[in-house]
C-alpha cells in the first residue's frame, strides 16, 4: 500500500510540474509567435476548405509576420469583417500599397492601392466577400490572433 501511494506521489509531482511549465509555455506562443484559426465557408477554395461545408480547415496565424507588417503578396492574412466587426475574415493578399489593380465587380475597373492599405480577395472569386466588395482595406485590421493590431502597436521594435 505504502509503495503505491509513493508511486502516486511522485506520479502527481512529475504532473504538476509539467503543467506548471507547459502551459506558461504554450500561452505565450499562442499570445506571441503564432495562433490557431478554423477557416470556414468557401471563399477560400480550393486552398482552403476543398471539402466544401462539411469540413472546415485549420490555419496557424504568423504574429511576427503582422506584427512587423512584413505581409507579402501572395499572404493569406485573418483580419476584421468590415460588413461585421464581431467577424474574422481570411483572405489572401493581392496587392500592396502604390499597386495598382485590376478588379471583379469593384465600383472602379482600377484601383490604386493606398497608402497604409493592401487589396485582398478570396480564391474562390464569385463567392468571397472581399476587396472587390469593400475596396483597400486598412492594415490597421489586420489580426494579430483575437486581437486588432494597430499600426503604432506593429511598428514598435
């Protein structure tokens, strides 16, 4: 009896001591190198969700990438829904600020990309809410896991 208690002991000893190091070590990679996503719906398809509505795929969001804001064309960035503030879109980025671009469905055929903005799209053209529906979008909303990151915030070294 006395062997299995000590057995139990050490059991829980070597547990809590895991624990105590593994969870301050996985808050702070979700909080500051990267965090997981679920990406639903088919804007995104085929990259994304090539299942279609029964399944939905799972993205790991690069902080260091916004956090710098090294976005490249070609990116697949999360970032606030201007139709619904509460809502986080994926898209992928198409063009970058002093770009010029030619769009489907856009109030204007051409579109320069602003200062401080980028031009996002869905894969799935026709079925994506994106650039075309909304116009340059700030990188002000671009997501830095739940949170907005704000230009000030991302440029700070």
């Amino acid at each position: 009896m006395a062997l299995s208690q000590g057995w139990m002991k050490r059991y829980f000893k070597a547990f809590c001591k895991g624990f105590f190091v593994a969870v301050p070590v996985a808050v702070t990679f979700l909080d500051r190198v990267a965090c997981v996503a679920r990406v639903e719906g088919a804007s995104m398809q085929p990259s994304l969700n090539p299942g279609g509505s029964q399944s939905s795929d799972v993205v790991l969001l690069n902080h260091w990438k916004v956090r710098n804001f090294e976005v490249q064309r070609g990116d697949i960035v999360s970032l606030v829904s201007p139709k619904n503030p509460e809502q986080k879109i994926i898209k992928r980025v198409i063009a970058l600020e002093g770009d010029i671009v030619k769009t489907m469905g856009h109030k204007n055929r051409y579109v320069k990309v602003p200062r401080g903005h980028i031009w996002v799209e869905g894969d799935h053209h026709g079925h994506s809410f994106d650039s075309n529906s909304f116009g340059p979008d700030s990188v002000n909303v671009l997501l830095w896991g739940d949170r907005v990151l704000t230009l000030e915030e991302g440029r700070q070294k």
